[in-house]
C-alpha cells in the first residue's frame, strides 16, 4: 500500500477513535459514581442535606449512584480526568465549565468566624502581615474572602486542611489560626459539637454579596448536554413542588432556610 494512503488510513482509524471515546453511553445503564465530602450539615457520617438530596435525585431518574467519600481536591481532580462522575454542592467557575456541568439547589452566604478580637472588619485581617487561616484544600469562597485568602497567603499565613472538620479543631486548638471562612451549614453543627460558640464572633464581611450557589456537578466524561437537562428537570421539579424546602427544613430554620432557597 502507498505509504500515503497508510498515512490517510491511519488518520481516520484515530479520528474515529476519537470520535468513539467522546461518545457518551447511556447513563441508564450505568452505576455513577458520587462523591460527598465531611461537611458539616451537608453531609457527615452518611447524613445531611446533600445525602437526601442526592437520594431524591436518585429516585426521581431512576438513576444507580455508587455513594463515595473522598477530601474535596481528591474529587475536583477526579472530576477533570473523568474518573468519578458526579459530586454535591460544587461551586461553578469557568476553569470547571470545562469539564463539567452544573445544577443548582441550594444557596449559603460565607461569613467569617474569628478568634483575634483585634479583627473587627475586613481591612483588619486584610492588613495583618501576622494574620493564619485554614482553609480546606479545594475550596472557592466567593471574590472577596478568596481574595482576603490570597493576601494573607503572600504572607504565608494560609493552612490547609482536607476536611471541613479539620477548619474548626484548629479553631479549638486556640493557638493555630485567626479565623476561618465558613456557611452556616457547616459552623451550625460544628460550633456546638466542639463547644466554640463564646469563643467565636462572626461576621459578615461582604454584606452585599448575595449567597453562593451550590450545585451538582457532573462530569462531562459520563454526561451528555442532553442527560444534563434532563438531570436539571428533575432538580426544578423539586424546587417547584417544595421538596428541597422540605429537605432544608431538617436542617435549617427561619431566615438561613429561605437563604438557602435563594438562588
């Protein structure tokens, strides 16, 4: 054969290639992977509102999850390279939309939980050279905490942690970190079990930002555009009937309920 025509020939057998591997199989017929991460009222020790909502999900589609727990880098990197399918309560940027889609359901406003008394405002913490804070490895903040995050980082003042947990033993230890950044469904259930509540003062240091949005997040290596919506359908239907009120209403209460539904 004409070294030209192998070459054409080989061309098109790795065109196809790549054309099959793209293909997306029908998800009906697969288990999916999910991953949850400790996260206070979220998820911790198999319950929360992430576990009921993703059992909603379930049932609704008919979907088969393969339940998992992995530290929430260990599950954006799965994400990118294809090796896990789905996770809970992600927050959407452009490098994500890369490889994966998003459906929102819940919505929480970060605020900051503080130690140093001497930090009374953003700029306080902002202007400190001296100023330590844990942060659990993997997550965004919102623009104005992310940026108080990278400031003290140039300083070295950053500690990170793998688990939501672990933000607030270092708050209990007392002598490890200023503050951390945190939601209400985390530090609710963390502030009582470790007895920190007259040790913390929070604030709201970006009053007028309204709650993050939180969402499944599914990897494009498993899910078409058109599973995607389908997937997004079932989670609107939730909204609209008041199931996700519902499932909220376990776990929150009074103004943090209806801030959770404000997305």
């Amino acid at each position: 054969m004409p070294q030209h025509l192998r070459a054409s020939l080989l061309c098109l057998s790795l065109l196809a290639g790549i054309q099959c591997h793209a293909e997306h199989r029908d998800i009906s017929d697969q288990t999916l992977s999910l991953a949850f991460y400790e996260a206070g009222l979220l998820y911790s020790n198999g319950v929360g509102i992430d576990k009921d909502v993703a059992d909603e999900v379930k049932n609704r589609g008919g979907y088969s999850f393969d339940y998992v727990e992995r530290p929430r880098a260990r599950i954006w990197k799965g994400l990118k390279e294809g090796t896990l399918a789905m996770t809970v309560s992600g927050i959407q940027n452009a490098e994500r939309d890369e490889f994966a889609y998003f459906i929102p359901y819940i919505a929480q406003k970060n605020m900051a939980l503080v130690t140093n008394p001497s930090y009374r405002s953003l700029d306080d913490a902002f202007n400190d050279k001296n100023a330590q804070i844990a942060v659990v490895r993997g997550f965004r903040h919102g623009d104005i905490y992310d940026r108080l995050i990278e400031q003290i980082a140039r300083n070295g003042g950053v500690n990170e942690v793998p688990t939501v947990r672990n933000l607030f033993l270092m708050l209990k230890a007392g002598n490890r970190v200023d503050m951390v950044i945190s939601l209400p469904v985390f530090y609710n259930k963390e502030l009582v079990q470790m007895d920190l509540d007259s040790r913390i003062t929070i604030w709201d240091w970006a009053p007028d930002s309204p709650p993050i949005v939180h969402n499944l997040v599914l990897s494009k290596a498993y899910f078409s555009a058109q599973d995607y919506r389908d997937m997004a359908a079932i989670v609107q239907e939730m909204r609209d009937d008041g199931t996700l009120r519902s499932i909220f209403g376990k776990y929150l209460t009074g103004q943090e309920l209806d801030d959770a539904l404000n997305f």
